[in-house]
C-alpha cells in the first residue's frame, strides 16, 4: 500500500494507525446437539460473549469473524473474554480463535504504533 497517503485517506481505508483488528472463530458442536439446541446456545453465545463485549459477529453457527461493534480494534483482552466464554461451554466439542488480525484486509501485518 502506498506510504503516502493523506490521513483522511487512510481513515477511510482503514489502514495505517486507523487499522481495525479482530478474530476469527471455529466451533465444533457435540454430536448429540440438535438444531434448537444449536439455536439456543448461539443465542446465548451472542448475547453474552459478543454482545455483552462490546463486540459484533458476522458468519454462520459454526465460523466467523468477530469485530468491534463500533469503529476500532478488538482488544486481546475481549478476545480473551470471547475466548474463556466458549471454553466454559458444555455445547461445544471443540473450537478454535484466531489470533488479531486485520479486519479489511487480512494478509496485511498488524500494525504497531510508533
């Protein structure tokens, strides 16, 4: 990406010092869960790890991507709160979180402040 661009700009593209981070999300249900169990549990999932953080979720009930409900970053303390939430569910056989990443353009490195 170009390194001389107008700040303006780079807010608009999000890159730079206006970079957004967030995660990405694998869950494995048990074998035994039906359909409204599944419902039930990403209901509460949403309300509780997503919402309740400050967080928003795009995907389908068993991959996603989490972000900042607003403009900005997810911070490693949220994703760690996503992260202990499902850990603590007894629906889940398995799941796995990404670590932070660029939310617009996730080949591109993480930036660190100057």
């Amino acid at each position: 990406m170009a390194s001389n661009r107008s700040r303006r700009l780079r807010k608009k593209l999000c890159v730079d010092e206006f970079q957004e981070l967030g995660f990405e999300l694998s869950l494995q249900y048990r074998d035994e869960l039906d359909a409204p169990a599944k419902q039930a549990f990403l209901g509460q999932f949403l309300q509780q790890a997503i919402t309740g953080n400050g967080l928003a979720f795009t995907g389908v009930e068993d991959f996603g991507f989490v972000c900042l409900a607003r403009r900005g970053s997810v911070s490693e303390e949220q994703r760690g709160a996503v992260e202990g939430w499902l850990a603590k569910s007894s629906e889940l056989s398995g799941f796995s979180v990404s670590p932070l990443q660029d939310a617009w353009y996730p080949d591109q490195p993480i930036h660190s402040p100057s």
